[in-house]
C-alpha cells in the first residue's frame, strides 16, 4: 500500500548520512514501529548492526525501495549509520516509476527491493532496470526485503534477476551482512526460502511456468489473492488505495483471463495453487 501522506513521484535521494534527512525526521524514533520484526532499534547499542564482520573501511551504497514510509525509515535508522555500517542509503522510492527514477540517477551497488509495489511491483522494477544490471563495469544488484514468504513471490523477482530475498523479520545485523555479500556478487536467502529457489531450479528443465497466473498484471494478483481470502470489495479498496470500482474491474477482468464465472471457483483457483 502507497504511504498516503507520501506525494506520487517524490524521490528522496541522498539520504544515508548521520545528517541527512531520514535521520533529521525521527528516524531513531520511528524504528520500533517501522523496523522489521525481530531486528534491534537504532537505540539499543548493544544490539545494532555491527560492521566488524565485513572488511573495514567497506561502503556500499543502497536504494530503499518500499511503499511503507514508516518501513523505510527503520531501516534507514537501523543500518544507514554509514561510520559505523559501512552502508549509504542514497535514495528511497515508494511506487515502481519513483523506484527506476532513483535507481537510474543514483546507481547504487545494491537496491533492497519489496516485491509489492504499487505500478506493478518489484519485478517490474527488475525489468525495467535490467540493462543496469547488465552492466558489467557498474552492475546494480537488487536484494529482495518483502514481508511475503510466498513461493510464486520468490521465485518471481529471482527469475526477474535478483541475486537474494530476505523476509522483514533479519535482524539490522544480518541484513547489512546481506548486503555487502549481494554487492560481492553471492546469492543471500534467507534460510527456509533458499529451499523454494532449490526446488524450482533443480532439475536442468526450465522451471514451469504457470500461464494462466502470468496472464494477470501485478495488481490483478494481488486482487485475486485477497478476494480468495475472503475480502469483500470495499475491504480490498482501502487496503490497495483503490476505489470499489476499479476493484470490480480487477476482478472482471482476472474472471475473464481465467476463464471462471465467480468468485467462488476463483478462491478454489487460487487454494489449488497455494496464491492464498
């Protein structure tokens, strides 16, 4: 979900130093709310990210991709002490354009992406920013950060060219690991989802695709997802920031790409491949 206090289109570049304006709003403040659960707050010394297990004097510069502010600013708060972390947070975006806007103007070494955007998610972000990744003298390498533990997510922005995917509950500590090892060029999961990636890529065929769930955009999956779980049409509305009116769309149109006439065989649909 969009930040609704967050205008469309504002980029916030150059934000990683002790000074800089994530620190200056109350970033400190806001992590225990707004960190991932599980992780130490900026205000507990004991427990903060710890440099000492990365070479000294190592940077990597890190765009935040996340459509909750509140998200962003505990990371920025628990591992954007740049002396102390080795990590520069230099830009945040909220919605995918923001995201290609500030990842094409700063390119940073790692981008640690969410998987639910709004303007189509995280793999288009992946898409759209794949000759960056391309790059052989510069490549910008991405690092999932999704509260989702869901297979179809995970293999999705793995296929899409991420080089890991972490779920909300690392610790500051293991996620600033997280993130020198992606700058290095390695593969980082976190532990029960490396086994979906071994899973899908073991067999030298290609893994199988789905057709009927990739003919659906980004936000008619997500639709799908939460009428299967029993949302009615105006709990989905407020929760996508979305009128009653393009839900319904939504729902016509998944309806009719999948060839069901309700939603009842759309919820049996969606149980059968695991999506709820």
């Amino acid at each position: 979900m969009s930040d609704a206090n967050e205008p469309t289109g504002a980029v916030e570049p150059d934000v990683g130093t002790a000074g800089g304006p994530a620190a200056a709003t109350g970033a400190a403040g806001s992590a225990g709310a707004g960190a991932p659960s599980g992780a130490t707050t900026a205000n507990d010394p004991a427990g903060a990210p710890d440099p000492a297990g990365s070479a000294p004097g190592r940077r990597a510069r890190v765009v935040l991709v996340d459509d909750h502010r509140m998200f962003r600013t505990g990371v920025q708060a628990e591992i954007g002490q740049t002396e102390r972390t080795g990590v520069e947070v230099v830009g945040e975006a909220a919605d995918v354009d923001q995201a290609v806007t500030v990842i094409t103007a700063t390119r940073p070494e790692v981008v640690l992406l969410d998987v639910h955007l709004p303007g189509g998610g995280g793999v288009e972000v992946l898409r759209r920013c794949s000759p960056l990744m391309a790059d052989a003298e510069r490549p910008v390498r991405f690092l999932a950060l999704s509260v989702s533990d869901a297979a179809e997510d995970v293999i999705g922005v793995i296929r899409g060219g991420a080089r890991g995917y972490v779920t909300k509950t690392i610790t500051g500590t293991d996620l600033v690991d997280s993130i020198f090892r992606v700058q290095d060029g390695d593969a980082v999961f976190s532990p029960r989802l490396a086994g979906f990636v071994l899973d899908a890529f073991a067999s030298t065929d290609a893994p199988p695709v789905d057709e009927d769930l990739d003919r659906l955009t980004q936000r008619e999956r997500e639709v799908l997802r939460l009428i299967a779980r029993g949302y009615a049409y105006k709990e989905i509305a407020k929760q996508l920031f979305i009128s009653v009116k393009t839900v319904e769309s939504h729902v016509s149109a998944v309806l009719r790409k999948l060839q069901l006439s309700n939603r009842h065989e759309l919820t049996r649909w969606a149980t059968a491949r695991r999506l709820v």
